[in-house]
C-alpha cells in the first residue's frame, strides 16, 4: 500500500496551522511556563518545530539568513551533532523571545519554505515528511505538556469547554490468535520513523488480546482491592517509585477518588471510559492483578492488522470509545482513543540502522529503559499514526494518554 | 525627629503607582517567569502585596467581599496564622490569573482603600504604613528578581537601555571613632519594622571604619591573589559553598573576568565602581584578605549618624557613588548605593517582642542564619530606608544588591 | 540431560564452606562495611544466605525454635511477602550481631539442616536446590562487594596476594550462524532459575559474533580516540550517566590510565586482558564505535552452544582466559571468565510464571531497565552457572565482572 | 586564677588512657561504622587524636619517622593547611588500618611524646595543652557518636548496663540579675580555646535565669500542648526542618512518647530529668512556647559566677542533677550536666585573633550558623570545660548532651 506524498505546500501549510491552532486556547503566560523537566513550554514547542526547519531545510539554501543567530542555542532539543543548547529543565526561563517573536519565526520560516517545497529534491522531500511528521509529534506534546501544566495548578482550569461525553458500555470479548511466523515493522513504503523498520519476521505464540481497553470502572476496582498497597502486584522498580511518591491512583485522578482530570478541566469519572494517563508500571501491575499480562508489541501489531480487516478500518484501535476533545475537531480522524502500553522495551529492530547526520539522534539513541506504545491517542493529530508505529515513554510517566489492553 | 505621616492617599496611590511603572519594562511572559526558589515572578509580586493590602485592611471591612477567594491561597507569602498557600517554589507554575487580571485586582484593593485612607483609625493607620512600607521591599524585589531572571537567559536582555555612568575614583580613608556606650536601634517616633527596637544602649570599642565601598577593582585583586582558590580566607561553610557551586568571582560578574551584567545588561567592568551583589561570605573572605574585618551593625549605626552629621545628609551612605538607574529615575532619593554587609547575625534586639496576630510573622521567625545588612541600595525605594534599617539575607546570597565597607 | 542431584548433605556443606573460605582474607572490620547502596557487607551476605535457609527450610520444622527473632527483620533482602525490614542502604549500621555471633547463626542452621537433607520432601529437594544456588550467588557478591569496598579506600589493599598471570594474544575471529528457528531456555531437567524458562522457539537471523572477548588494549584504543568525549556513540541515557558522573574510563582503571584496580591490587594493564567491569552503557557504546554491536542473549545461546561442540566445553564461555584468583581456587571450573552483556532487555520468557510463595519474588519483579549478561565469571563458583543462565544488572553499573563480546 | 600545667607525663597518660577506656565497650566492628556525615567512627577518633600528636608535636622532631605515610590523608579532619584528606562523609570506608593498628600507633606515638614531655619548650607546652584538650572534646565525641549509631540500629543494645538514676524534683526559681557592664571571656590566665578571648566588657540590662534546666516532664507538656504541630513558635528554618523531618518529638524520645534512648539503653522517660539532646531549634520553640527565652552567653556566664559563689562551686552547672553514665565514672567531676543552648549565635569575640598556623583553623572559620552552647555534659570529661568554655553546634543537631535553660 502506498501512501500518498506528505510534502506538498498544502499539507505543509495545514500541518503549520493546526499547531498554532492547538495553542489558541492558551495565554502567552501561559505558553512560557514549564510544569516540570519533562513537559517544555508550548512557546518552545512552537519554536523548536521551525528551528528544525529551519536548520534541516533552510540553512544551506543559498541565501537564506537565520532568522535569530541565537535560536540555534535556544531551541534545539537534543541534537548533539548540530551543537550545545539551552538545558531542557531551564526551558521555563526562556521569557525571551516573546510569543510574538516566535509567532513572526514561524511566518519568516513558512515563507521560506515555500522556496523548498516548489521543487524538493528527493533529499529534501524525505526531510519534509520527517519534518511533518516531527512537528506532528509536537503537536501532541503540546496538548500533553499543557494539560500538565493546567493540572499543577491549584485551582485548575479546563483547556477547552467542550462537554465531556459519556462512553457506553464496551464489550470486553477476548479475541483468540493462532502462533505463527509473522512479518512485522514497516516495509518502507510511504513515509515511516527509522525505529519503525526494517520489516522482519517474528515467531509469536498462541495469543488472545482484549476488544477494548481497561476502563475507569475496572481500575477503580484494583484500586478497592488494595491495589497501590500490595506489593506482589508491583515490578520492584515500580514499587519503589509509588512509595516514594505515595502515589495511590492514576496521575489526573482526584484525591476524592471520583474525579478525574482532562483537556475539560475536572469532571466526574465515568465507568465506563477507558483509564488514560497511567504508567506502564500501572498498567503492569493491573495486569497482574487481573491475571493478564500486557500484549507484545508484534502480538499487538497482528492483531491490530486482523481486527481492523474484519471490523473496518480502525476498528481496534478506535473501537474504545474515547473522543477528541472539541477544540482539537481538526483531529477527528484519530486511529486510536489511547495510546496502548505493551510489555515490550523500546529496542532496535533487528538490522536496524538510524539515519545518517544528526537526524540520526532523532529515535535511536533513546533505545533504553522506555517501553512500546502502540495505537495513537486522541491527542495524536489526524493521519500521524499508523499501524507499525512505535511510540516509546518511561515506565513510569504518565502525562501522555497512554491506556492498558490486556492479552493473555 | 519626626516622620510625616504616611496613611495619606496621594502618598498611598504614588508608591501603588511607583509599583507598577518598575514592572513595564518586563513583558506579560517575563513577569510569570520564576529563576529560583528565592525569587519570585513580578506578577506575584504585584498580586502579593495588593493581597496585603486586601488581607490586612480590607477583608473585615463591612460589605467588602474579595476580589477572588482563591488569592488568599495563591499570594499569601508565609503567614502561617492566614492559613494554606502554594508552596513557594512553585509560583512560578501561576500562569493564571493572567497579569491583565492581576492589574485588575490592583485596581479594585485600590478604589477599595480609598475608603480606608479617608479617615483611618489609629490600627489602621499603623497597618497602612506598614503596608506602604511591604511594597516597597517589594518594589525592591521586583527588581531584584527580574536581574536575576535576566541574567540566567543564556541571551541576557538588559531592564533598561540607559547607559552605565562611569565612577569616579574613591577616598579610602580610614575614619576613627572612640569606644562608648551607644544607642543604637529605633526609637518609635515614625515608621520603623518591629526588628529595629527596641531601641537600647550597647558599649562598643574603638574602631576605624571605611570611608568608601570596596570597589570592583580591588575585588579583582582579591582574585587574582588566589582568593577562590585559598581556604584560608574562607569561612568553612564558604568554603563549602564555593567548592559545590564552583564559584570563582561574584554572581553577575561573567566567565570573562572583564564584564558585569546589571540592568544596564551586560558592560564593561569598572574598577571604581563599588563591587555589588557579593555574598556575605564573599564579603566575608575579602576582608580577611584585606586584612580588616566587617563592621558590626552598631558601629555602622554610630558611623552614618556621625559621618552624616558633619559632611551632610546621606554622605557617608551615598558616598560611595554607584547611580540607580535611568528607568528607576523615581528612584533619584536613594540613600545608599548598595545595601553593606555587617558582621551581625540577625538576631533580636533585647526586649524584642513580635508585632501581635499575623504581622508579628513578618520579621521575628526569620532571626536565624541571616547576617544585617545597612544602608540601602540603588534598587531601594526613594524615602524607605533609614538609619536604624536592618535588611538580612543568607550569608551565601548575591541575589540583593550588596556590597562590602570594611572595618578594623 | 540429567544434572544430579544438588540436595545432598554433602553439595550441601561444601558449599557452606566454600562462603566461609570467601570471607577469609577480610578482617572483621572490612565485613561490616557498605561502600554504596548496591553493595552490601561480607557480614550481612553470610547472615542472610543463612536466614534464606532458616525462612524457607526451618522456620516450619516441628520443635526449631528461631536463632534470634530479630534476624527476619536485618537479613530479608527483599521478600515483601516475608515482612519488613532493615532499608537496603543501612546494611553497614548493623554492627550488631557481631561476625562471631553470625558465624554461630551459621553452625546453628548448619546443624539443624542435617535434618532436612537426610531425608528431604520433593518440596524441600527443590528449595534446598533453590538455596544452594542462592548462596552461591551471593558468593559472587561477596567477591564483587569486597572488591569495591577495597577500590573506594584511599589507599587500597589487594585480597589476595597470588600474583596476577599475564594473557596471551587472543584470535579475533568472528563466527557466522544461518539463521533458523531455534530452542532456547532451561528444559526444565535438573536446576534452573524460574527465568530461565520456559523453554521456547525462537527466530534468529543470520549473525556473526566474535570468538574473544574485546581486549583492555582495543578498549584503551576507543577511549584515545575520544571515545567518552562524542555523544555520537552513546545512548542518550548513558551520555548523561557519564557526563553526571564525571566518568572517563571503566571503573577499576585508574587515573594514569594504566592500571586496573582488582582483587590483586592495583597492577598494570595487560593488553590481551578482556575488558572488565564496564557496564552496559560503556559495551554499548564501545560496540558502536566498533561498528558492531552486541549479540542478543538467543544469539548468544545458540553460539555458545555450538561452539562449545566443536571445540571441546566450555571452549567458548572459557576462552578469554581470564584465570580465576588463587585464594578462590576452590572455583577454578568456571565456565566462563566474564559475564557477557546481551542487548537484551531482562524480560520474561512467553508463559513465564514466578514460582508461587515468596520464592516468586527472586527474579520475576526485577524485569525493568535491567539487560542479560550471560556465560559466567571468574567470581562465580564453580558449577554455579550454565548455558540457559540468565545474570542480569542495570545498565551504569559496572561492579560485576562483566565483559564484551561483539557481534554483527 | 591561675590553672595547674597540663603538659606533663601522668596528666597526659591519664587522659590517654581514658579515651581507650571509653571505647572498651564497644567492638570492632562497632567502632568501624560511620552513622551520618556528622558523626565519626570510634576507631577514626582513636586515630585523629593520635594523628593531632603526631602532626603538630612529633613530626618535626629530629629523627621521628611517621608511623604510616598514608596516615595523614586519612586522618586529617579539617586543616586545609595540612593537605588533602579522606572526605568527612566517607571515613566508615576506612575498614583499614585495623583497629589492633590503630592502637598500635597510639602506643607509637605514647612512646614518642614522652621525649617531649620531659623538657617541653614553652611553644610545646602550648601545643601540648591544646592537644589535650583537643582529644577530650574527641572523647565526647566518641560518646555522641557512639549513642548516635547504637541508636540508629532497629534493635538497638546499651552502652553501659548499669542502671538508670532517677532525678529528685528541681526547685524552678528564677534569679534576678541588675543589668551592668560586664567582664565576660577568658583573662589568658591558664589553658583556654582561643575563641575565649579576648576578655572584654559587655552591657548587659536586667534579667532573670532559671536556676534548673527544663525538665523531661516539662517538655512532654509543650509536645502535649500541641508544641510541634504550631508553627507560632518556631523559627521559619525551623518550621521548614521539622516539616521536612517529620520530626515530632525530640532525637532520642521513643515513638511511644514514654521512653528515652541513651547510653543504658531505651528506658521510661522520668519526668523529673532534664529534657537531652534537643536542638536549638527545639529549645528555642519550648522557650517561646514557655513566655520566655534563652540566655545570651553574656547572661549566662555572668549568673553561672555569682550562682556558684553563692551556693558552692558548680552548683550552677550541676544543680540539674543529671548523672554521668557508671562506665565513665572517671568523669564525675563534671561541671555541668547537659550543655546549654544559648540564644548567641557563635561570633567572634571584639578584637579575636585566631592561632597562627594550621592549628588556627581549630575554632575560627566555624563561625557561621552555630549557637553558643555553655557549661559541659555528662559525656564532657572531668576539668575539661570551664566558665568561659565556648561550646557550638547547628541550630537543627541533636546529637550533642543539650539541654534548655530558660531566661526571661
């Protein structure tokens, strides 16, 4: 199958606007604060995405002058390759440039762009739907970082005052697969990350996997179990960190235990919704108490591909029931409600090779102590995902919408 | 001698007025901003003392209702007696209320006070001046705070673009004084903190006293002698101090050795210039290496009421010729140029008896490894300071606009 | 294959003593010492491998009365289903009950195992197993414990006195193996740890890996070449590590860069020596910069065992000639002379299952950011280890003697 | 007043003999481990002292050859002019020397001290006074850090077993003082700390003493009274210490709240016994909780003179009724028994010099964030502390013999 091309001016100049989109509910205060060294400010976020324009497209175009000498410092994430940067736990501290500035970057850069994307060379082709695909990724975080900052407030607000719609019922089958040898990862046609390949075969066991995902109602039920108090549940390392940090429910559950909080601000939990914002070590030890275990992320792959074949496109992955939020209506076309947690750590592939310069560093050297998300999430923007996609996070975060389906 | 009265409206709605103009060279993201636990964004700054304001002289009034019920949590500094509030670290997680709204609630406590100026009872009257006289020490930080959170910009934008006058070169004459027995501290008639009585009679010896600041210049001797690199000059505690935080030269002086960032930005040393933003424990060490010591709180009292009174008012404390700068021009009525380090740990006067209720927090609880430091700085309030003033700080901060006067 | 029975009172005391032996070049005062968290004394080792005995084998034994009731709470190493006890990092204030005393603790479950080994249950066959492969474990930490408190002493001391042997050159050459589908893990005939299975299909492609381990003198090459300065090399956790940390060589190098710290001292690098002590982080890397990378732990089981066939046991494991210390001579069967780092991440096995009791709390819930080492080393006692064996340790550690072996 | 000479053979021998004497309950083991950064290890303390011999009385004596070369890295504590030495918070890694070693090298040193002894010159007599006195706060420090550790064990055993005095009822008057100019500090006149002098006059103005310490019974009030969970009297660092701690009672009171850990052992607190160990921060809480304060060290060395005039020598300082411990029955002699918190913060005395050379450092750069603590404890040896004694310690330590003295 093949995908179409990403790196035409119009899905370029969408892409651009969507993020901007997504920080219009913020204020520019609002978009320079840092909740923690994990999450970045939204301005960053804005201006870090045109930096890697900026720097991978624009810089080497004859005649083109950096937009800002200083911007090379301020807002390159990680790349050791380009150069020193601005520590990621001082982010917060950049009140300068204004969101104004940053706002007039991005159009500088954008019409800039428009020189590149008349008549991409195959290099600079590959390098737009990378980059697309970065700044997509961004947009997530945006969303994710922002709801982190919102909920470190002691009277928090709601980043959007869309309703919150209730979840109906889901039906909790297990669906059964046969072992076999199976072709999983992307095969390189149309645009996919370098951790997503090379495609390669697997020998996996017979397996069956969960048709939704654990609900607000089923933890809840771990949690009246004593589930945060009973240390057989727990891996060691997890056990440690929930004491440390007396954690005794999911991260955006209220302290009443009846609440929960999202993009909508506080609003009461419901049943019936799938749990988000949990950690793998969570996610592990409500497997255990429910005698489940987590899927691997080629089990979780073949049956993606199987379901979705039987049931319509997507099936699997959004037949959880979670919905967008409404300021975010751009992003209807979600594969997945929750990004799904799977017992696999975040290694390389077999034969695989990272990309050569520094975009090299973008997946490759964080091959360590995270683990495999699969699916997408209702924060994930419109037609980012797909099904060999391989999302990676620490076991014990949970500021991302990450959910819990069990396989057995 | 007698101060007039402070309670009036005119004085009031000047030092409100004076408040706001500080901040308006710092944008609305500059202002959320915090650099570290012990300062604090200008926006909280601004909420905090007009929840002062509100808190003190407001908020039992008949039919006044607060502006928001959630300030008394978000902008209480350390009242335990007030109740709950964010923990200090994190105010700079206080995206909202937005600065708009901020100036807003400025304006209601103002319209508010009115009420309260028109003929205040004999408490209140004594609460207005001791609210007066908190924004101004906010005023202070204000200023404070924003060098500080300038100057960890790997950028750094200065706060005013007025240029850096040269200093002229300095007397360093020794002045001589008897041993006595001398009064020292307030004597209640006017404004004064409850820490600067009651006032007492302590016998101190001969002693000779400088009659200029330290300049940068001999500091950069102390340097260039070896003075971060040899022990010997160096409380223990100091020595401590340097070696974790790797220290070699005042807070804002830069890895050059040549340059100082201020709020003019950043600009060449001047060796004249009095050195500022020194520790106690720098101040400390350089006078050990002088060979001299730091003065005791008494005998800087009995030195600028002396030195005053023969060479004209504020000689001895203005003498030293550091200039506040161009957008502070309200300013003009300093004192001091910089605040001195005495040898004074901050400890009770005797007979020292906290202020009653809530406000008896405002100086008592913090009489614990802290050193007094006199006089007043170019980053004082015109009119705040006086002569039996005493400010404090950790003996390991520079964040304050502090400098050295040595004694023997 | 038949492995023969472990439980005879015989396998039994010789491993008893075997820990005794261990212990004997170290003073009292050098058992009761903790040289970091991870590490734990000499005294503490010999107490709790008793209390292993004593908790799972004793404690229910019709008329055993308990050596001392306070032993469960400072010898539990880590059993939650067992009860609380002493935290982990304080092991080194338990100066109390003295060596003597544990050394009494040991006679006293010595004499009382006599009774169970007479005539064991099948139960009590397979824990006695269990705790004979336990404590020689710990015979490992013992040596791996000793040597670091030794390498943190200013002036340190060697613990043995044999003079160290110098390595011949090595044959560098690399392996090839087709892929196929392959068995791997424990068939469950005689000893084994629960991780080790179940046994299991898997598919492996084609690989090569290299018939030696690297050498101190290619790893001296990759640190000239600026190997712990480029980030290039590094995973992005690892990077951080080293840079946090300061480090710049293995762990036992010492700073003129020539000689290694080990239990004979300090003595000069031998070149043809492999490599030991690095951790995770460091083969990683090195394995990178060698345009390589390291063998899985399926490859390496397929490897191992082959070779192993042609050229004679324990041929591959052995043939880094790394040779045992003289004063544990007592283990001169290893099977091997380092443990080797897989890229594998410590993860169960498909259909594993802990064991049931606080006995399943051994391996299965420490599966989190942890890699598989295999083979064995010259610290572990004879007969301790074998093909299906699965060592595992956080990747920054580099206290067990661990090795690389590359693979492509 | 002139003292007897310190400085000859028997008066040293004895004081000798009296730390090993103090060690003898304790085992090698016991004497190795280090229980937080501020304590040391017994034999550590057996080490230094002899080292403080070696280094400032032996080493440059014709013909001395240093017992061990590495001795002096080791055993160095604080003399920046000395050299390079182990790090404060790592001396329980110094398993070797053995502890058999170390009193080899105090018998080393013995041996050589008596060749200085017989004709000290007047600079060696100097020296060999400071150098007793040094090893008899080592002394005390060995019961502190002793009782420190033993208290730090989950099953903590007795220093001694003999039994437990119990305390009669105290008369609590209060004694009246007229306020006056004072002589306060040592004359020079016999052996004294340089922090002692200069001898120099202070004002002081009328005040009352308490003429017993505050008792066990007294304290149980404050606790009962709410006294550690009402910030109103506690100092802001204070609050901030206690909060951080989860301190609720004082170091070594049992969570029962009815028992008392110390060197017999845990036993029932009796109420009528001076209230131990508090830290000033505890002290300073209980007086403003009382209505009332502590002493300045003026006030108290000035009521400690004229009480024992009155009433008998030491009455004043002894007049608590606290028993030293049967195993150090040498030490009956005792001026005081607890040491007492003073309000002063640990300044320099008016015109204080510290000691020429290494031995300089001894009191001088610890001036910073201490309180003065006056009289001498049931761990203080016979005739080591005197009226003008300058004790000090951090206002949040508690592991030092404190008690509370009330003025008012």
């Amino acid at each position: 199958m093949s995908m179409p091309a990403m790196h035409d001016s119009a899905t370029f100049a969408d892409m651009r606007s969507i993020t901007l989109q997504l920080t219009a509910p913020l204020s520019a205060e609002d978009q320079v604060a840092q909740s923690m060294p994990d999450a970045s400010p939204t301005k960053w976020h804005l201006a870090h995405t045109t930096w890697f324009w900026e720097t991978f497209l624009l810089a080497d175009l004859p005649g083109y002058e950096v937009f800002d000498p200083t911007f090379g410092f301020l807002f390159n994430s990680y790349y050791n390759a380009i150069g020193e940067r601005q520590p990621r736990a001082e982010r917060g501290l950049l009140t300068r440039p204004s969101l104004l500035q940053v706002h007039d970057y991005r159009a500088h850069v954008d019409k800039h762009m428009e020189r590149v994307l008349a008549a991409p060379t195959p290099q600079q082709a590959t390098l737009v739907d990378l980059g697309i695909n970065h700044e997509q990724q961004h947009q997530e975080l945006i969303l994710m970082d922002a709801l982190h900052l919102l909920s470190r407030h002691p009277f928090p607000g709601a980043y959007t005052d869309a309703p919150v719609e209730s979840s109906p019922a889901v039906d909790a089958a297990w669906h059964g697969f046969e072992g076999s040898i199976v072709d999983v990862g992307h095969d390189g046609d149309g645009f996919a990350f370098d951790n997503e390949g090379p495609r390669h075969q697997q020998l996996i066991g017979d397996f069956e996997i969960a048709g939704s995902l654990v609900t607000c109602g089923q933890f809840a039920e771990f949690i009246a179990d004593g589930g945060y108090e009973r240390p057989e549940f727990w891996l060691s390392d997890a056990w440690a960190a929930i004491s440390r940090d007396q954690r005794q429910r999911p991260l955006y559950w209220g302290d009443d235990g009846e609440s929960i909080f999202g993009l909508h601000g506080r609003h009461p939990m419901d049943p019936n919704q799938p749990v988000s914002h949990v950690s793998f070590f969570e996610a592990d030890a409500f497997a255990r108490w429910a005698d489940a275990r987590l899927p691997t992320e080629a089990e979780w792959e073949v049956a993606a591909l199987r379901l979705d074949a039987i049931n319509g496109p997507a099936h699997f992955r959004s037949g959880s029931t979670y919905h967008p939020v409404g300021s975010t209506a751009d992003t209807t076309g979600l594969m997945g409600s929750l990004w799904e947690w799977t017992s696999s750590p975040y290694v390389a592939y077999p034969g695989f090779r990272p990309a050569t310069g520094a975009v090299g560093e973008y997946n490759g050297k964080f091959m360590n102590n995270q683990y495999v998300l699969r699916g997408g999430s209702y924060m994930t923007p419109a037609g980012h995902t797909r099904l060999t996609y391989r999302n990676f996070f620490p076991p014990h975060t949970g500021w991302q919408a990450s959910g819990i389906r069990l396989a057995r």
